[in-house]
C-alpha cells in the first residue's frame, strides 16, 4: 500500500490546485490569449498562472528548496541540495488545440538525484506518483512496466521534430526502421505522460531526443520505480542532462534490441 511523505503530498496539493485553474482555461481554450514562442511551441496564460501556483505552493511549504521550472527564472535555494523541478503544464499544444491529453509534472531532485515524483493528468483523473525506493504507484494503485517480449505485439511512442527542429530525417528514419518490427507507434505530444504510461505498462518503449529537464524528471522516477530500464540515448550518459531519452519494460532483451535500433541510427 502507499505510503506518502510529506514531500508527496505537499506536490499533490499544489498539483491538485493548479489542475482547477488549468480545467477551468481548458474549457474556455478558445478565449485564451496566446503567445507564439517559436513555431509549434507556444506558451499561454494558462500556462504562466499553473506555475505560478505551484511555486507559490512549494516554496511556501518548503522556503529553502530550489526551483527550476519551465516558464520562470531558476532559484538556487539556502539549501543547495534540493531543487524542485516543474512543467506546470506538459502538452500545450495539445491544450491550446482542445486534445485532452496534457499533465502537470512536479519532481522533487536531492543531491542530483530525483527522489519523488508527480504526474498528474487532470483530465483523467489520475495521479501518477513515485518515490525513491518506494515503487510507483497511479490513484494508490501499484504501477509495473509491461512484461512483453516480442516486438509484434509491442507499442513504442516517441516525439516527431516539428517547426524549426533539424532532427526529422533522423527521426523518420529511426521509425521508418522500427515501424516493421512492432505492433504500431504513438505520438502523444506530452513526453510526461509517455514515461507515466511506460510505467503503467501500456505503452513498451519510448525514446525522444532534445528535452528540457522539467519534461522528463519526474518520469524518469516513475519508470525506474515500476521496474523499467531507462538510459541516455548516447550509452553512459544520463538523460536528464543531455534530454535524450531511450526506455522499455523491465526485459533487458528488449531494451538491448530497440536501444540498438536507435542508436545504430544515430
């Protein structure tokens, strides 16, 4: 059974909280007034309010811890060892688009390790949580990484480059070499919720080049704590320093096949 800390639930709070501010522009997405960062990468007022509340939320309940999140300046905290690492709102362009298919991703890093983490997808309703050593767990529900072995029956995701990204003709290649092998390939737009699904087992495999750290933190935890294997697409490099990101289920066979395929291509 779950056992929360006080850490955990003070990420929840602040999650839950920014989640009814997020719902409540999301069915008026129309209204939003929203402004172009780049091609296919835009951050809106919805986007900066969500943050807002977090911060507010964990800094007040923690003072001395540090910050780094997507839409503020970092703060380097009285206690240098702890950082909070936010993306208040992972899948913007699906939100900004009406997809319900988004989430708010909070991980708590000590000592440059990540030691506990939320993913929660207000649409859904489902909370996604780890902590370091202590499994990973959706709506109090103990989480475990599929157990499939052959390719035919697997489902991979990745991120497909858009707008000025250089990277497509590497990516098209590395899923024009994996499509043949597996049972179909996803593109969900939000790489938070691509590990929490890893971790829930419904998806087998997931890779992604050119994340930013508050993409992929929390989810590293939680893929790791359901019993996935995960690494830095270049072998020997960690993933949250370099945002390029290769993980499967817990079969070593299938993580040394697929991690092949990319990384031959690279």
């Amino acid at each position: 059974m779950q056992s929360n800390t006080a850490n955990l639930n003070i990420m929840t709070k602040a999650a839950r909280k920014a989640a009814r501010s997020l719902i409540r522009d999301f069915n008026e997405v129309e209204k939003l007034q929203v402004v172009a960062k780049s091609a296919g990468d835009f951050v809106s007022k919805a986007d900066i309010r969500a943050e807002t509340i977090i911060k507010d939320e964990l800094l007040s309940s923690r003072p001395s811890y540090g910050w780094k999140a997507e839409e503020s300046s970092e703060i380097i905290g009285d206690d240098p060892t702890r950082r909070w690492i936010v993306d208040p709102l992972d899948g913007t362009t699906n939100f900004l688009h009406g997809l319900p298919h988004w989430a708010i991703s909070i991980a708590l890093e000590h000592k440059k390790t990540i030691v506990a983490a939320i993913i929660y997808d207000p649409i859904k309703d489902e909370l996604f949580s780890a902590e370091k050593g202590d499994g990973a767990w959706v709506n109090g529900q103990r989480l475990r990484v599929s157990n499939r072995t052959k390719f035919q029956e697997m489902l991979f995701v990745t991120g497909i480059p858009y707008g000025e990204a250089t990277n497509l003709a590497e990516s098209l290649r590395e899923i024009n070499s994996l499509m043949p092998m597996c049972a179909g390939l996803r593109r969900s737009g939000s790489a938070a919720l691509d590990l929490a699904y890893i971790g829930a087992g419904r998806y087998d495999g997931y890779w992604e080049r050119n994340l930013s750290i508050w993409d992929i933190a929390a989810g590293t935890l939680i893929v790791k704590e359901a019993g996935g294997i995960i690494e830095g697409i270049e072998q020997d490099t960690d993933p949250l320093f370099t945002g390029n990101i290769i993980c499967s289920n817990n079969q070593q066979a299938v993580f040394e096949k697929f991690s092949k395929i990319i990384r031959d291509l690279t």
